[in-house]
C-alpha cells in the first residue's frame, strides 16, 4: 500500500482515539457497548439510501440498479481513503465503465451525479441549520454555500454551452497548450446535456432529498424530531465536503454539536463501518487500470483502443 493510503487509513482511527482521549472516554467500552438496535437502524437507512440513488444514478449513466448500487456502495467506501471526484466519482466511473462504456461518458454520468448529491445536500443544510444555528456552523455554512453555487455555475456552464462553440473557451484552451483534449471536453458536456432536462431535474433532485431524509430516520432512535434529525445528517454531510479522509476531525466536530462525546463516538465507529461495507466490492474495478487510461489521455488527448470499442 502506497503511503499516502496508509496515512489516510490511519487518520480515521487516530482522529477518533484523540476525541475520546480528550473527553476521558473509554473507547474500548464505547466500542464493546454500542447498541445493536442502533448499529441496525444505521445500517438499514444506509441502505435504503442507497437504494433511491440507485434508482436515480441507473437513469444517469444509463446502468442497471444493481451496477449503480454496487458503484455507489465501492466509491463511498473508496471516499473514505481518497476525498473528492478522485475517490467516490472516479470509482463509480470505474464501474460503470466495464461494461464497455466510454471512460469519458462514465465519468460525466458521475460528475453529474455528485451534481445532485452535493447541490440538494447543501440546500437542505442551509435551510435548515438555523433550526439550530451555533457560532461552529459557520464552518459548515461556508462550506456548503460555496460548493452549491460552484457546482450551480459548473453545471449551469455545461448544460448551456454544449454543443456550441464558445470562443472564450477555445482560446484558454488553447494558451493552456490542451487543444488536444477539447474534443473530450465536448463529449463530456455532451453527456451532461443528454441526462439533464427540466423533468430529469426535478426527478433527480426530489429523489436525492428523499434519500437524504430517510438516511436521517436512523438519527430518530436518539433524537426524536425529524427536522433535527436530517440537520443532524447534513450537517454530517456538510463535513463529508471538507477535502479530508473521511471527514476526520470535521465529522467529530459536527456531531458534537448536538450529541454527547460518548454518543459521538458510537455514532461516528458505526457510520465508518457502514460505508467500509463497499470494500467487500473492491475487486470489481481494476483502479491500476483505470490509472492507465487517464494518463492516455493526459500524454496522448485520446483514450487506448479497447477490445468492442
């Protein structure tokens, strides 16, 4: 294992020893007196989330449910390690593509997924953390506004410019020297475009919250309000946005705002646990190989021919 990975393993567990070191908790007791019932609650929400972006990913990147269920369980487990489209979206396009579909196709189909997770996600956590509002949420509030209106502009940008030539966008292209990567640009956009309509939008985006709030019904067993409830899960969302692995230090501290150290603890051991579950599925991509092909496109502009393609 790489180093970089073997940091990134090791953060998650030294974050979570140093908060119960810090609170004078016993972890070893926390660990051997979780609730099963919670641990279960957990789980089940987790899954039934995954089972509605499975829905709405399969109408994306145009899969089954089940390859979209599988890409999204790897790549959240995959995010843990490596934050960002290079650790969840790069997986999931990972996936996606064995089937024979085009690298750059699957990739946009990702994009365009984290697109709706990463713009309803931050909604809900600005309309609803004044229910609650405290002087660490402005962390969170930062956070959040800055990736709605970046991904809003991004995506906005995509959609209006496909399939048009944008002068503008020809010549930065061609002072940064990545003439040859232009047409990959223009796939991609392309892409976009195909999966995004008002009637797609609107679908996307009630499924994603949808998801969201289920995955908060878990939060229900130790705090019995549903508004406070999904506050508390995209408020945990809002830190997942923070570039760091598995949001170390950043989900601590956001749960710590409504709930005791101890439960804190019980909460985040159970949710890494969760999404450590996609790891059973490692073996499905070939991330080596999927490494190859994006340095083709960096050397060459174009992607190695493929057998069927």
């Amino acid at each position: 294992m790489e180093r970089k990975y073997l940091a990134a393993v090791l953060i998650p567990p030294a974050v979570i020893v140093s908060y119960s070191l810090y609170f004078h908790i016993d972890l070893l007791s926390v660990i051997t007196s979780i609730d099963p019932l919670l641990l279960a609650v957990l789980l089940g929400s987790y899954f039934a989330q995954l089972i509605l972006l499975s829905v709405r990913d399969s109408r994306i990147a145009k899969v089954t449910m089940a390859k979209a269920f599988k890409a999204r369980l790897l790549g959240n487990a995959v995010g843990l390690i490596i934050p960002g489209w290079a650790g969840q979206d790069l997986t999931r396009a990972a996936v996606y593509s064995k089937g024979g579909e085009h690298i750059v196709d699957s990739f946009a189909s990702s994009l365009m997924e984290a697109f709706y997770d990463v713009t309803v996600g931050s909604a809900m956590f600005l309309l609803l953390v004044f229910l609650r509002a405290t002087p660490v949420d402005l962390i969170y509030i930062l956070i959040t506004l800055g990736n709605l209106v970046g991904w809003s502009l991004g995506a906005g940008y995509v959609v209006i410019t496909s399939g048009r030539v944008v002068k503008a966008e020809e010549k930065f292209v061609k002072m940064l020297k990545l003439q040859e990567y232009y047409h990959l640009l223009q796939r991609g956009k392309a892409r976009v475009r195909d999966v995004t309509g008002k009637k797609e939008f609107l679908f996307n985006s009630l499924l994603t919250a949808l998801g969201y709030v289920v995955q908060s019904v878990a939060f229900y067993y130790v705090v019995p309000s549903l508004p406070l409830d999904v506050l508390v899960n995209m408020t945990y969302f809002a830190a997942t946005l923070i570039p760091v692995p598995a949001s170390s230090g950043f989900a601590e501290l956001g749960l710590s705002i409504y709930f005791t150290p101890k439960l804190v603890l019980e909460l985040r051991i159970l949710e890494l646990l969760n999404y450590s579950l996609g790891f059973l599925f490692i073996k499905e991509v070939n991330l080596r190989e999927l490494k190859k092909q994006f340095d083709e496109i960096r050397v060459n502009g174009k992607l190695p021919e493929r057998p069927g393609t």
